[in-house]
C-alpha cells in the first residue's frame, strides 16, 4: 500500500498575496478552510505548514485563488497592451529594495572608514547549506514514485561540508548580529538595550535551533524575537531604563533619533521593516502581524510625522540613507557567538535545575503534609472554666509549730483508722 504524497502549496508570500488579490480576509479563508483566523496568519508567515486534510483543503483553494488571479491578468492584458499572464500571479512585482551604499564609521578624526559588517539592510540568506534540508513531500510536492531509488546528483564538484549546528549557529550570528543590533538601536534607541536584545533573540533561537535552521528566513526569524524583546513595555520597569545614555554626538542624528523614538512602537517598528531594512509591505504586515491595509496606513503615518518634523526626509529614498547612516554611525558591537551560545545553555541549564528544584519541594511539602495530616476526628477542647473556693498557693518554707504539731498527731495515729467498726446503741 503506498502513502498518498501530499499537496503542494506555494510560498507563505505568494500565499498571502492570493488572499488579497481575491479580497478575502483571513477569517473569511479561515471559514472556507475549516480553521481558525490564527492558524491562516501563522500559514501565511509561514511559522506552521498545514497537514492533512487542512492541507488540501487549502492548497486547492488556492490554487483556485491562482487561477482566478491569472484569468484577472489575462482579461487585462488586452486593455493595457501588455502581457501579463500567469507568469504574473506566480512572480508577483515587489517593491524594488533601495540601494545601500557602504556607511562607514566615524572616527576620532572626523574620517569615515568603510565596514561591511555595518549596513542596515541584510539579505536573505537560508540556511540550506548547512541545515536539514526540508521534507520535499511537504514542500515540493510529490517526490519518486514508491520502489524506484533515485542516484544522488553528481555535481561539477565536491559539495560543502556539513557543519555542525554549533558551526551554523556561529555563522548565522556573524552574519546579521551587526545589523541587527543597529536596527534594534533605531527601535529603542539605546545602545545596552539594542545589543541585549539581539543576544536574547540568538540565545532564544539557540534554544529552538532546529525550527529557526530548517526556517526559509532565519534572519527574519530573529528579527521578529530582538523587534518583541525591545519594545517589550516591561523594558520601563528595569532600573536601566532610569538613567537615559547620552544621545548622539551629531545634531541631525539626534533630531532624527528623537523623532523616532517618539512614533508609537508599532508605527516605529513599520518604517524601519520597510524604509531601513527594505521588506515589502507584504512581508512587513507578516513580521508585524497585521494585515496589508493596516500596515500601509501606519506607515503612512510614520512617514507624515517623520517629514512634519524633518521635510528633507519626505523621500523615502533619503529616509533610507538617513536611516543607515544614523544606525552605522554608532559604535555597536555584538559579542561573540560562543558568548551566545554558552549565555543560552546556562540559562537553560539554570531553569531546568530551577523547575527540577521546585517540583522537588512541591513533592516534599506534599508528602509532609500527607504525613501529618490526621487519619481520624478529634473533638475539640472545652473551654476551661474558673474553680472557686480553692485556697491560693503559697511559696514552701519552714513550718510552723501547730503545723509540726499536727504532722506529729497525724503520724502515730492509725493511717487506716479502725480495725473493725461495730454499731453500739445508745
């Protein structure tokens, strides 16, 4: 008996964009698959991969939703002249990802040495060379037919070597810890606080290393934890967030900093996704959580109050480059990855011990409790009740004469009194 191969399903991106093109929420999808809203937003940012019967449910809705979008196309490509054909419903067009020249750090001097390493925008780079790849019956669809062995491909040379999750984890971290703490830098805009946030974010990643390894995005997958960890309004309460850090050294960074800062979290977090780092608007409503329409009109909101206060920075262009170089300006440093990595394992081991501890004293207090418990009812005390007539105690000492007198008397007479008592009469 051979196993059914299971349906494939386009990218978590293309996903999403065939939902909207066909103007259906998620909850209305979600109906029409037999789900709840949440499980069609963790679908579409591709957190989860349906399974089952859900999953060809849904891929066959969507590749009606496919259809549709491409017969769309095809009815308009007469009007405009131009064929744009299901090539389109496949490759939607993207926002074109503006260029980010090489910023350099300022130095003691006033001079500016250029650095790789500190570019706001990171592309995106999947762990495939060096993770598990992924279940191609999941993802690609149906594999070889059952019985027949299929001969691994000879390649023009030999491969890469396989690297160890330690050694994956590490390049991972060198590769986008520097930028990411100076994205993190625009969200908070303090330098502990971003850098903090971004080793929490590794050291979380660490922790669940096989999801964020087999993940198309790992970088993004960070990106989210450092955004949720720096914006956390738990942050107010630290005693750091007390003391403010000295802004920085030039005026038009500090005015640009300051107006950041003052945007609403969410609305912050937005113009930095799409202006500094460079995601489409699609993928930023997915990182954020949020639906396309509501993150187009916070970000239409951040760019209004951005230019309200800066008018040179009305051109999105120019927020760009201003943004990279305010967050390239400063000097953040990441620390090293082996740092990370043993900062996560000795959290965890100081957890598991901690949960190993509690749940040792949770079962101590419970037998002692069971151990001293009663087994049968015991009726309660009277109250006592005051005796009268009882002469007061005095203190022992010396006898007095009568007192010698009477012990004497009491000593020769017969303790038991008569032998035999006999009645007489009168």
């Amino acid at each position: 008996m051979t196993r059914r191969p299971a349906s494939s399903l386009p990218p978590p991106k293309l996903r999403r964009r065939l939902r909207e093109a066909a103007a259906l929420t998620q909850t209305q999808l979600a109906s029409r698959v037999g789900v709840t809203p949440g499980t069609v937003r963790a679908w579409e940012s591709g957190r989860t991969t349906p399974r089952g019967r859900k999953r060809e449910a849904y891929a066959k809705l969507l590749k009606t939703l496919a259809e549709e979008d491409a017969a769309r196309q095809a009815a308009r490509a007469p009007e405009g002249g131009r064929d744009t054909g299901p090539a389109s419903a496949s490759q939607p067009k993207a926002r074109p990802v503006p260029v980010v020249v090489a910023v350099g750090v300022r130095d003691g001097a006033g001079h500016e040495t250029p650095e790789a390493a500190d570019s706001l925008v990171l592309p995106a780079k999947p762990l495939t060379e060096f993770a598990a790849e992924p279940d191609t019956a999941t993802e690609q669809g149906p594999g070889p037919a059952p019985g027949r062995e299929t001969e691994p491909e000879q390649g023009p040379g030999p491969g890469p070597a396989a690297l160890t999750p330690a050694q994956a984890f590490d390049v991972l971290y060198e590769f986008s810890a520097p930028a990411l703490v100076r994205q993190t830098y625009l969200l908070t805009g303090r330098r502990e606080q971003a850098r903090e946030s971004v080793e929490r974010a590794f050291q979380t990643a660490w922790e669940h290393w096989p999801e964020v390894a087999r993940d198309r995005d790992p970088v993004g997958w960070v990106r989210a934890t450092a955004y949720e960890y720096a914006l956390s309004p738990w942050q107010r309460f630290r005693p750091r967030h007390r003391h403010p850090e000295p802004p920085p050294a030039d005026p038009g960074d500090r005015t640009l900093l300051n107006t950041l800062l003052r945007l609403p979290p969410r609305h912050r977090r937005t113009l930095v996704l799409y202006d500094g780092v460079g995601l489409d608007l699609p993928e930023t409503a997915a990182e954020t959580e949020a639906s396309t329409p509501t993150t187009a009109n916070r970000l239409l909101h951040a760019r209004e109050a951005v230019a309200g206060r800066l008018p040179a920075l009305a051109d999105p262009e120019v927020l760009h480059q201003r943004l990279a170089e305010l967050a390239s300006n400063e000097r953040l440093r990441a620390g090293l990855p082996t740092t990370v990595r043993r900062g996560s394992e000795r959290r965890a081991r100081f957890w598991t011990r901690a949960a190993i501890a509690f749940t040792v004293a949770l079962i101590g207090t419970t037998a002692l409790t069971v151990h001293t418990a009663p087994t049968h009812y015991e009726p309660p005390v009277s109250p006592g009740v005051a005796v009268r007539g009882v002469p007061p105690r005095v203190a022992p000492g010396a006898l007095s004469d009568e007192e010698l007198e009477l012990r004497q008397k009491l000593r020769d007479q017969v303790q038991d009194g008569p032998e035999r008592l006999s009645p007489k009469t009168e």
